[in-house]
C-alpha cells in the first residue's frame, strides 16, 4: 500500500454531532479509521458504531478541550488526524450587532479551534499528521450582514495558514475546507423559517454557479482527502466546496 492509499488510524472530529461533522466521521469510517467524536449536542449521533465515543461539551471551554483530547488519545492511541468541523452561524448588520455577539462569533469560530489545536498538536503521532479546519466560503469572500462571520471564518484561514508553517517541520500538515451552502439539518431549518421556503431555496441555489446546495458526503470526501496521506505534499492550502461560488 502507497502513502497516498493508507487510511489514518486514529481521527479526532469536533462538531461531530450533526452535518457536515456526522459526514465527515461516516467518511473516515468508511476508509478504516477509528474516530473519537465531540459536539454542543448532548445525543450522541445516530450513526455512531458500537465501541466508539462521543463526548459532549463546550469547545470554548478550554479545560474540556484538554479532558477531550486526553480521553480521546486514551481510547484511540496518539492522533494521526484532527478535523475541526465545529463553529457558529450568525447574522448581522455591522452597525448593529453587539460587541458581546461579535466576540461570541470570534470565540466559536477561532478560539475554540485554536485551543483544539493547541492541545491536539503535542498528542499527535510522532511522525507528524493531518489537521483540517472547516472554514465556509464566506471566509474567502464578504457578504453583506454577516461581516463579523466572515472575519471570524477568515481569520480561521489564517490559523490554519500560519499553523502549517510552523508545524511543517513535525510534519503536520495544516489545510482548510472551505464550503458552501450545503443540504445540513441546520440550513434546512433556516429555509423553514421563511415564508416561502422553496422559492428562498431556489434562490439561494442561483447564486451558486453549479445551480445546486452541496451534499454533505461531498463536502466529507474532500475534508477527507486533505484528512489523509492522499494530500500528502498540500499544506496551508485552502479547498473551496462551493459549486464555483468564489470562482465567480
């Protein structure tokens, strides 16, 4: 078996609960690996496996990250990847919006990742890993009513971008998703909220050069891909999954 084919072992996955995160652990299922799940939810998802573990909690919370990936590296052994798959929507105008919101947006969206990598980093394997932070789209371009969102999910691309080059020389490889609108419990419920949630989903769907949401499964296989030794010579790489959204 070539690097490119090997199949990480032990995969740490945060917002694991729902969506593109209960995708994403379905996908490294799928391929072999061993996963160790968190998310805000208190249910475990549906689709866990028998022997697998889901721990609940606050990302932000900086003493859980470090029980999250003490339990995680107990039940797993050292980590070969880690995707942050976890974040917070949210609207508003700039003029608006509270500073305690704009720092709850920043905190969910950089923070907490950042204190996942601080304590995921030093419980790697020794011959290095993968890690994928889960941007949006929106993190690349701007938007009108969701300028704190867009700062938070860009400067999520700047973490991963500077914690590529200072890890590459442990080996660990740093990249960024960054998706689009895609078919999530979340999105699906945001569209229930309108008055015509058809015509708003039609609408949304034309601003997508592709005329169409993504599918979770095919955000996961390309957080797989940077996940794996298949990318094995792509670091502080940022992959938009937005049906050409940002190409437009």
């Amino acid at each position: 078996m070539s690097a490119a084919d090997a199949t990480p072992a032990n995969v740490l996955i945060t917002g694991a609960s729902s969506g593109i995160g209960e995708a994403v652990a379905e996908r490294f299922r799928a391929g072999g690996s061993r996963v160790y799940l968190t998310g805000r939810r208190s249910q475990a998802p549906a689709t866990m496996r028998d022997g697998e573990r889901y721990l609940s909690g606050d990302l932000g919370d900086e003493a859980f990250v470090e029980r999250l990936v003490a339990e995680a590296v107990a039940e797993l052994g050292p980590l070969d990847t880690v995707v942050a798959c976890h974040g917070m929507q949210g609207d508003g105008a700039l003029t608006e919006m509270t500073l305690d919101r704009a720092s709850q947006l920043l905190d969910a969206n950089v923070l907490s990742v950042f204190a996942v990598l601080k304590h995921a980093v030093p419980a790697m394997r020794d011959g290095g890993g993968q890690i994928v932070l889960v941007s949006s789209r929106l993190g690349i371009v701007g938007i009108p009513g969701q300028v704190l969102y867009t700062a938070a999910k860009g400067g999520l691309i700047m973490l991963g971008k500077g914690a590529a080059i200072e890890l590459a020389a442990r080996n660990i490889r740093v990249n960024v998703a960054a998706p689009g609108l895609t078919e999530t419990p979340a999105i699906e419920a945001s569209f229930q909220r309108r008055d015509d949630p058809e015509a708003y989903r039609a609408q949304r769907a034309a601003t997508i050069p592709m005329r169409r949401l993504a599918r979770p499964e095919e955000v996961a296989d390309a957080i797989y891909f940077l996940g794996s030794p298949a990318s094995s010579y792509i670091t502080g790489a940022v992959l938009p999954i937005d049906g050409g959204y940002t190409a437009a």
